[in-house]
C-alpha cells in the first residue's frame, strides 16, 4: 500500500474513533483503586490521626506547603502523586490548612474528577471553593463528611487555574479496613 493510502486509512481511523463519543468506547474503569507505597510514619502521624473503634480520621492537608517548587500542592504533593485513602463510611475530618509562608490562598474539595466543581459527598468541601472559601497563608478551616461508596477521585483546589497547575491530590474509598496516606506507586 501506497504512504498515502496508509494515510488515509489512519485518517479513517481518527474519524470513527471521534464520532464514537463517550457510549461506545470502553473507558477504564473509574473505581480501579490506585496503589499507593505509605509516607513514612513521622508523615503519616503529622498528617493523618485516626480511631478504628469509632470509624474516624482526620486529615491535615496543607496547602501550598513549603520545599516544593510549585506552589500549587497538598503536602508538597503535586498531580495526584498523594494518595489519600479512606475505608467506606468512615467519618472524614479535612483540616484544609494553608502554609504559614503560603504564597497564596488555596481551597479544598473532594471532587470526581477534572473540570468537576462540585463535591463528590455531602459536605466534602470547605464551602464555596470555588469562591470565598479559601484558606488565606496561615490559616486552617475543617470540614467533615461521610463517604458511603467505593470512589476514585480527586482532592482539588478548585480557586481559578490551581488544579491545572497540579493542585490535586488522589483521594479514594475503598473497602480497607483503615485510612492512610501514600504516594502513587
Ligand atoms: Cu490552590
């Protein structure tokens, strides 16, 4: 076959996949957990308090943390490499903290996916992220919500063009048997 016949055929190609849209192709599946290697414990202790007894935890999520070049982080995690994991029906703390030396104001939201402005659960947001409920350098605001199934999603900052710099973190329920944070393997 000619170079332009290939051509066309890949050309053919790009133009059936494009109609296809979003109901015939198989996506990955969305509530595919995401393995994570634990912080080590001295992180994981200044981060994450928990009771099994009583199914709660508390996070510490600090935003725009220092000794990371970008500011748009969680814990001085970028892109979704922190991965934060939390057992079904476990009642969820979020001390949305930004860093004393916080070049700028950040919010907190647990969200399904990109582009999503809206909380994935119940109260999984400071309120108006998109808006005034922002955390200025300094300062902590908590929130708490129950998440009741499995989910794979993200924990955003949703102020304008923070997420798309990297402000998420990778936040997940599963069906463990306790909380933890990680980093993405
Ligand atoms: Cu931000």
């Amino acid at each position: 076959m000619s170079h332009r016949g290939w051509f066309l055929m890949f050309l053919g190609a790009a133009v059936v996949a494009g109609c296809g849209g979003g109901t015939t192709q198989a996506s990955p599946n969305p509530l595919t957990t995401v393995a994570a290697r634990p912080l080590p414990s001295a992180q994981m202790s200044q981060w994450l308090s928990f009771d099994a007894a009583s199914k709660t935890a508390a996070f510490t999520i600090v935003a725009n943390a220092q000794g990371n070049d970008n500011s748009f982080n969680f814990n001085g995690y970028t892109h979704g490499a922190l991965v934060i994991t939390v057992p079904k029906g476990w009642n969820v703390t979020v001390h949305c903290s930004d860093d004393p030396a916080a070049a700028y104001a950040h919010s907190c939201t647990v969200v399904s996916g990109l582009e999503s402005k809206t909380p994935a659960f119940p109260g999984a947001s400071l309120p108006d992220p998109t808006g005034s409920g922002f955390v200025a350098a300094g300062e902590s605001k908590a929130f708490t919500f129950t998440p009741d199934s499995p989910f794979v999603g993200r924990f955003a900052c949703l102020l304008i063009g923070h997420e798309a710099a990297g402000m998420w973190a990778t936040f997940q329920v599963t069906s463990g048997s306790q909380p933890s944070l990680g980093t993405k393997l």
